[in-house]
C-alpha cells in the first residue's frame, strides 16, 4: 500500500431515507497515475470524491490517502490534495486576480505564493479579464479560474469533478494538456470523474467504471476495451452495466 495514492475498500455511503449512494466500492489509484471514474449520474462517483476530499464522511469502510484514513485524519489529507467540484463557486465580488490571490494564500507564503499567483495566472490565459469581478464571468471563465489555482497549488493528489464541465472545445483540448503536463512533469496524482468518454479515453491511465456503488470494471482503456470487445468506453460500459443488471 506504500506506492498507492488512494486505497478505498468496501466503502458504504447511506443517505436520508436509505438511499445507497456507495455500496462496497473498493478500488486504488496508484502514484503518480491518472485514474477516472466513470458511470451515468446517480451511481456513486461524486459521492466518491467527496469523500476522498474529506468533505462528507462514508458510512463504512476505508478509504486513505497516501496512507492518511480520511476520517481519522482530514487535516493530513487536506495537506495533500486539492479539490475541484463539479460546480466550483468562485467569490462574486472579488476579482479574478484577487479570487486566485485568496485562494493561493491559504496554502502559500512569500515569494512562494508570488510565483505561484504567476503560476495561477498564466494557466487560467484570462489576461484582463482578471481585473473584472467573477460575477461577470461565463460559467467556463469560472471554471478556468478554479482550475487554475488548484494545478498551479501542484498538490500530491488532485481531485477533479467532470473537469471541463461548461468549456468550449478549444478550452477542453487545453484544460486536458495541462492535467497531462502537470501529472508527466510535476509526477501529481489526478484522480477525475467524467462523462465525456473521449476525454478519459485520452488521459486515464486506468479507468474504473463504477455502477450503483460500486466498480464492475477496472483497466487500462485498451485492455477494457479488449476485454469486452468493444471499438470504444461507451460501448465498455453498455456491456459491463448490461451484465451487471443480469447478476
């Protein structure tokens, strides 16, 4: 376990009025790999994240993080990772360059956080824009925002929810660059959840498809691929799922 990133075993999640969100998923994201979770809405994956991003806490089971359990020991965690929800808010009435500041300091002192901000505003490309107030943005120039400073704070494992939600293509084939650049150069743990299979087909090192809470498929996209005879991951999960249903 000492090479494992994420190690989650058998981990339940039971919400108000018995809905299961997890049940008995267990998979691992090995360092300085880039793991995605796929499957339709409803089955587990952001409840998944959260957990991991110490934000909810499962019901049972394990679930660590470079050893560190996410229940017992939140704050450690926290020291290592960085989230991107699905919907990430940004402060309204601040400025781009102001929200990105702010969010940097947090983790950041010194000349640390000056190279870091120059960092931050370089990936997000928003230029001027920087200088106006979030409020005025597009859902996509928040989303470019909040990914810039969570790459640029380069954490040991980076945590991202559907991470070109909302961005044109152009702004998609360049958010997936950067996850690529920063977990080659920076050796950053990614793990993301998606819907476009397209996306994770390009930058998953291994995929898990998970289904009703838990996974009923786990590899590499090709050996998924080969093992379903299947021409892409959407036709990998039609099958997986369709004998899931029949077990």
């Amino acid at each position: 376990m000492d090479t494992l990133a994420v190690y989650v075993e058998n981990l339940y999640k039971v919400y108000a009025k018995s809905t299961i969100a997890l049940n008995g998923l267990s998979f691992s994201v090995k360092q300085g790999e880039i793991y995605a979770l796929i499957g339709p809405n409803g089955s587990g994956k952001t409840t998944t994240l959260r957990i991991l991003a110490t934000l909810i806490k499962p019901s049972s089971g394990k679930a660590l993080v470079f050893g560190y359990d996410v229940v017992k020991e939140p704050l450690k965690v926290r020291e290592l990772i960085n989230y991107l929800p699905e919907e990430a808010g940004a402060y309204r009435d601040l400025t781009g360059e102001d929200f990105i500041e702010f969010m940097l300091s947090t983790r950041f002192k010194g000349r640390e956080l000056e190279k870091t901000i120059s960092e931050a505003v370089e990936i997000s490309g928003l230029g001027r824009d920087l200088k106006r107030p979030v409020r005025t943005y597009s859902k996509g120039m928040k989303r470019i925002l909040a990914l810039s400073v969570v790459l640029a704070s380069k954490p040991k494992l980076l945590i991202l929810d559907e991470p070109t939600a909302g961005l044109d293509v152009e702004k998609s084939v360049y958010i997936r660059e950067l996850i690529k650049k920063y977990n080659r150069e920076y050796g950053i743990t990614v793990l993301l959840s998606s819907h476009n299979m397209l996306e994770v087909e390009y930058l998953a090192h291994r995929v898990g498809i998970i289904y009703k809470g838990k996974i009923i498929g786990e590899g590499t996209p090709g050996e998924l691929k080969e093992k379903t005879r299947s021409q892409n991951l959407e036709e990998v999960f039609i099958k997986l799922k369709s004998t899931a249903e029949t077990k």
